[in-house]
C-alpha cells in the first residue's frame, strides 16, 4: 500500500486547498495504490518518464527518490533516460541524468 502523501498539504494547503487536497488523497491516495493494476515500481518508471518527456525537472527530483525507493534501479534508470533520449529530446537526457546522478550517487 502506497504511504500516505503531505507534499500538497504542507507546500500549498494554505495556498491552494483544493489542489493539496487532490493532490494528496486522489493522485497519490487513490491513484497510486492501485497496486493490483501497476506495480509502484512500474508507476515510478511511468512517471519519469513522463516528467522527463515534459521537461518538469522540478519534480524529477522527488519522483526519482520515490522511483529509488520503489525499486527502480539505476541501471533502470540510466536505460530509461538513454531510451527517452532518442524521443524527448537529447537536453531532456542531460538534465534528467544530471538529476539521477544525484540521487542515484546519494
């Protein structure tokens, strides 16, 4: 079962309410515990690769300790990104490695 998600709440819940709450109880509460239909792991890996593709590196960060702790390897990681390069764009691949370099290396 997916632990339960603050980062809406303690980053915007005074701000933005309704989209921590979202955030939180529906993203991360609902949609990712669907552990019988996709694995963590794999939601991980889709999600990477999602922000990666779109550029969203202020997220990568912490989808790339998430995807870390969800088992994702950094061999995982490293072919993700080579592959992503081909289709999202070779500064997308620079970026994102010099992320998962990080947080691969911690």
């Amino acid at each position: 079962m997916a632990e339960k998600q603050t980062a809406g709440r303690d980053f915007l819940g005074e701000f933005a309410p309704k989209f921590a709450e979202i955030n939180d109880d529906v993203l991360f509460g609902e949609v990712w515990s669907r552990e019988k239909e996709l694995s963590p792991h794999d939601r991980s890996m889709i999600t990477v690769s999602a922000l990666i593709a779109g550029g969203n590196f202020e997220q990568l960060t912490a989808h790339l300790k998430k995807a870390k702790i969800n088992g994702v390897t950094k061999d995982e990681i490293s072919e993700i990104i080579t592959h992503l390069s081909f289709y999202a764009g070779w500064p997308k691949a620079w970026s994102a490695f010099r992320i998962a370099k990080e947080i691969y290396n911690e």
